[in-house]
C-alpha cells in the first residue's frame, strides 16, 4: 500500500522556501547597491540608471555592461578571498576595499 502525501504540507513548504529565495534576493541587491558605492547616489538618479538599462536595446552597450560587471564581480572575488586567507583579518578587510571601486 501508498504512504498518501500530504500536498498541504509540501505545498507550504515550497511556499516558505519561495518565500526564503525572495528575501534572499532582496539582501544581495541590496549588498551589491552597497559594494558598488551606489549607495552614495541619489535614490532618483539611481531609479533613473536602472530604468536606462532596461530600456536599452543596443546589445554592444549591454554586452560592454555584462562585461565590466563580470569583471566586478572577479576583482571582488579575488579581494574577499586574499582577505580570508589572511591571517585573522577575516573577510571585512577584504571587502571594505570593494565599495569603492
């Protein structure tokens, strides 16, 4: 015989976890903001930034965007992991490094 499933259960689980992945998301945009010392702009002119790069349509300044961002995220890689492997500095030295590049 079946062991019956309990979809209410799975359902509220997939649920919590959706949940979880959104909050996630929230807290690295807004770590990323903070990284790239965008923080520092005005929330209008940042709003307007990003809406710039939605209504972009030429894929060669998308294409030169993707890749300085991917370059972003390699420096600051390499930053965070030298700062861990020092000795007791931790990764904050590292990183305090990052937000204003």
């Amino acid at each position: 015989m079946r062991k019956v499933r309990d979809f209410d259960a799975e359902l509220k689980a997939l649920n919590d976890r959706a949940k979880l992945l959104k909050q996630r998301k929230v807290q690295q945009f807004g770590e990323l903001i903070e990284a790239t010392g965008a923080d520092a702009l005005d929330p209008d002119l940042l709003a307007g930034a990003l809406l710039a790069v939605v209504a972009e349509t030429d894929k060669a300044i998308i294409t030169r965007w993707s890749a300085r961002g991917a370059q972003f995220f390699r420096e600051t890689s390499r930053r965070s992991s030298r700062g861990a492997a020092g000795a007791g500095t931790g990764g904050k030295a590292g990183s305090a490094g990052a937000e204003p590049a």
